[in-house]
C-alpha cells in the first residue's frame, strides 16, 4: 500500500524556467508533508516542509502547495539552476502515535544550460 | 555533511552471510531511524529508536535486528542475507522521538548481496 506516490520518475527542465515536482497521497492522517533532495553518493537533505493546516509554505526559490482536497502537492522551484538537478523525494508525516517518516519514490530532476 | 555517520560505506558478502551497519547520530540527538532503499524505490522505514528504546517499527524483516546502545550509537543487524537485500540502508536521527519529519540522514550502506 503505496500512501505518498511521484508517478514521474524524472523531470527535464531548462535552467531559468519553472520546475514542478508532484506527489499525490492517500491518508488524510498526515499532519506534515516535506520535500526532501538527494545527490548521489550523498543522504536525502531537508528542503522544504508544510503543515497540513497550511496551503502554501514558500523558502526563496522553493515552494510547496498543498490541495488536501486533491490529496496533492507539489514543489515548485524557480528560477531553476544547474545545482537543482537531485533526486527529490516527497514524504508526509504524523505527529500522533509512532512517527513512521514515509517516503515516495522520488523524482529526478535535470536541469538543463 | 549532515553530521550523521555511517560505516561501512560498501558491504558486499554472500547469501545467507550476517552483517552490521553502524550509525552514530548527530551530536545531542536521540532518536535514530533506520530506512531501506531498494533499487528506483522510495525509502522505506525499518525502525526507529529514542534514548536506547525501540520506539517504532515499520516493515523490518525477523531476520532484521537494531538496537541503540548508551553511547546513542545505532546498529542494524541482517542475518541469513537474501539477494532481496541488496539495497541502501540509511541513517537519520533527529533530537526529539517526534517532530515534523526534519530528519538528518548519514550517507548510507550499501549493501551487495551476491
């Protein structure tokens, strides 16, 4: 039972211009949704989280929306760099009970000159 | 670097072999995570522990072991090895048991299993 899915394995985009990285999710129980980035070779680094009772959460470049109505979010980073190009990962969270962290299964990102 | 350490960074052994990955958290956290990623899949949550006690458990094998020691150092134990256990094991730790998912995750294992 997949609860947090990226349905795209990877995203191509040109340096400058928007990119848009979606995840849709299934419990409503989730009390934070995050987006975390990874390089290769390196562990997933925080990047950007949103409290279920928010919409919007915006950190310079980065911003996370979240349509609980849709079960959707998603991370818009502009203007693109090279540097985005990562592996990104969406996951929520739930503050009652035992914190099990779950994760999609990530997005890559290519940020092309 | 996120201040999480992990060893050893490569590990390749046969089926049916025991290995152990180590984890030391950031200084002054105390709850480690253990998280499995296969090949192209999400990470997925093993176990977690707080303060040298078991605290949450996901989808760990019984063949799948943890513990936390006094020093807050973590270890993850595999036993009777499949080559489904191939995979990258990651460790994250974090200060308080519960928080919004801001975890900081070590570099990883690797694990080959041939």
């Amino acid at each position: 039972d997949q609860q947090v899915k990226q349905n795209s394995p990877s995203l191509s985009v040109q340096e400058g211009r928007i990119s848009i990285l979606n995840c849709d999710y299934t419990n409503s129980m989730f009390d934070y949704f995050l987006w975390y980035k990874k390089y290769p070779a390196e562990g997933p680094t925080f990047l950007i989280s949103i409290s279920s009772i928010k919409d919007k959460n915006e950190d310079g470049r980065f911003t996370v929306f979240l349509n609980k109505s849709a079960k959707h979010l998603s991370l818009h980073i502009v203007p693109s760099q090279p540097g985005d190009s990562a592996v990104y990962f969406c996951a929520a969270n739930t503050i009652q009970g035992a914190q099990k962290l779950v994760f999609g299964q990530g997005t890559r990102l290519t940020i092309n000159p | 670097d996120s201040g999480v350490t992990q060893t050893p960074k490569h590990l390749i052994t046969a089926t049916g072999q025991r290995v152990t990955l180590r984890c030391s958290p950031r200084s002054g956290d105390l709850s480690v995570y253990w998280y499995q990623q296969s090949l192209d899949q999400g990470l997925q949550f093993l176990i977690q522990y707080y303060n040298g006690e078991e605290r949450a458990k996901g989808n760990i094998l019984e063949r799948f072991s943890a513990q936390q020691f006094p020093d807050l150092h973590s270890e993850l134990n595999l036993s009777s090895l499949e080559l489904g256990d191939s995979a990258l094991y990651f460790c994250a730790s974090s200060v308080l048991p519960r928080n919004t998912g801001e975890l900081f995750f070590g570099e990883g294992s690797r694990l080959t299993v041939l």
